[in-house]
C-alpha cells in the first residue's frame, strides 16, 4: 500500500468520498470550499487502486490541524487502511510544527479513533441526521534536529504567520526552536519564509534593535534556534494593570530608530518582552515603513486597555469558549 499527498482534490478522493458518503451513508453536503485549502491524502492498494482517503485543513480559530472526510471503501476495511491514513497525516503535521489534529468523528466509530489516541471532548451533535462528536489528539514531537543536533521540546510558545515556535531544553540551557510553516496567509506575502526571517534579524541588528540572538539556522529542516527571553509580555502586562511606562519609553525609543532607516516591526504586544530594564522585541519580522503601520497610528491601540485591546481579548476569549464550529 502506498499514500499520496494532493494540494488539490484528486478525482481518486472525489469517488472514493461520493461512494461511501454519499451513495452509502446518503450524505448530500459532501464537497465544499476547504476542499481547495486542505492537502489531500489518498492510499493505493496492491492493486494500485484508490482505496481510501481523508483531508487536512489548518483553523486558526482551533489553533490546530483539522482531519475530515476519512472513508475506506467498503471492501477494504479491516485491513488497517484506516490507521495508515491517520499515521499519514499525523507526520504530517508533525513536520509541519503542528501542535494537534482535531477530528469530527461519526459516534459510532468513535472507539476507532479512541484506539489511535484521539479523546472525546465536547457534546454530541446531529450532522446531516447523523450523531458526531469532537475529538482531538495532541501532536508534538518530544525532540527536533537542527542540523544533526537535538532540542528537547518543553512547550509550544505561538504559532505565528510564519511559523511555530517552541521553548527546547538545549542541555541545561533554554532556547526557542521555530519551524517555518508554509500555511497560507490572506493579509501577507512572505516570499521564502526562512530568509525573511534572516533577513528581518540582520536588518533589525544593524539598527541596534534588542533582539533575542539568532543562534543557528538549519535551512534544508527549515528551522532557527533562538535566544529564549524569559519574562513578562507587554501583552501580559497591559492585561493585568502592570505595564511599567518605562515599556512605552522604550518602544518609542525604537521607533526613533526605527523611522528614519524605513522600517515598521510588528507593534503588537505578544511580541515584546520585558527582561530586567530591557525591553525586547522577540518576533523578527519587519517591513517597509508605511505611516499607517507605525507605532502612534496602529500599535498604540493594544499597549493600553483600548476599546481594540478590550476586542481582541474578547474575541480571544469567545474562540476558546465556544470550540469547534466547522463541519468537516
């Protein structure tokens, strides 16, 4: 048996989806637009012959990998076909940095995907007629290899437009290991994500921005290691009543910097840190200067509680509350 991976739905998944959702489960909203953002998994029998299939999709709003659309034609089931596909899209992920894959499984084969590692969680609720709960499995690979060298992975830190980025155990010293991810995003172009990132590093270096040191680059894994700054998110402290004003000095002191070398960097407050009398910006990515991206006219906003912080911690809050809402 062998399993390949589509960017687009083949016409193999096509079939084998319309055979047993819907002329033999009698489903009728079969296909639908996150068949053209999901990758596609298709496994081949001796024969050659498409026997199984299922999709793989990113949601932001679950901050994780969504699994649907797994069918096994009837007389090829019990031939473990099932769990090869899963093991597929779980490497899947794992090489791409994700953190875990959520599944909107039929109740009745439920003890199927419990066997695989995937947990109940949630109600049960009718789709199309037919009972379905949510399950999820967590996906995080204890260690990754930056050019032959291994990091111990402690915890997943965010996921970003560019990639993952995780707090690793190097021996007795902490860094933050990022696996570029290649997701999509509607709002911004990145080009080679891996260079950018360097790029952006050299470019903020130059200019005297404190940055958490770039320590080693592993281009064919597409992974960096960095300085891990320990402390409090401006985020973190404009939540809490604690944003010292010595912060908003010194983001201003950077934008004096900033400004005249035609630079903007990401003013959002999840991307700084304050170590001692420090203040760090921790994301590397910067772009042209663009007057309406600046500080005083777009960051300012989130470094108080604003009516547009107030926003963004509610809609932060209502996302992890209100779960899964996506037929798959």
């Amino acid at each position: 048996m062998k399993i390949s991976i589509y960017k687009n739905l083949p016409i193999e998944a096509r079939q084998i989806r319309q055979t047993v959702f819907v002329e033999e489960q009698g489903f009728l909203e079969e296909f639908d637009h996150i068949d053209d953002v999901a990758v596609h998994f298709v496994a081949y029998g001796e024969d050659e012959l498409p026997v199984g299939t299922c999709r793989l999709f990113w949601d932001a709003g679950m901050e994780g990998y969504v699994l649907g659309r797994f069918a096994v034609l009837g007389e090829y089931r019990d031939k473990h076909i099932g769990a090869a596909l899963l093991g597929e899209a779980e490497k899947y992920v794992r090489k791409a940095g994700g953190k875990s894959i959520s599944l909107h499984a039929q109740c009745r084969v439920s003890g199927f995907y419990r066997k695989q590692g995937y947990a109940e969680y949630g109600e049960a609720e009718d789709e199309q007629g037919c009972p379905h709960v949510w399950m999820k499995k967590d996906i995080l690979a204890e260690a990754l290899s930056v050019n032959g060298r291994e990091y111990f992975l402690v915890k997943l830190l965010g996921k970003g437009k560019g990639g993952y980025s995780y707090l690793a155990q190097d021996g007795d010293q902490k860094v933050v290991v990022k696996q570029i991810h290649h997701e999509p995003c509607a709002y911004y172009q990145f080009g080679d994500k891996l260079e950018s990132e360097i790029r952006d590093y050299r470019r903020l270096q130059d200019i005297g921005i404190p940055l958490p040191k770039l320590l080693e680059v592993d281009r064919q894994k597409e992974r960096i290691v960095k300085e891990f700054i320990e402390g409090k998110t401006v985020y973190e402290m404009v939540l809490k009543d604690e944003l010292p004003q010595a912060c908003i000095a010194q983001v201003r002191d950077m934008c004096r910097v900033l400004y005249p070398a035609h630079i903007n960097i990401d003013y959002f407050p999840t991307n700084f840190i304050l170590q001692g009398d420090t203040l760090y910006y921790i994301d590397y990515e910067c772009n042209d200067y663009m007057e309406e991206w600046n500080f005083e006219n777009w960051g300012i906003k989130y470094w108080s509680k604003t009516p547009e912080f107030l926003k963004y911690v509610e809609e932060q809050t209502n996302t992890l509350a209100a779960g899964p809402a996506m037929d798959l």
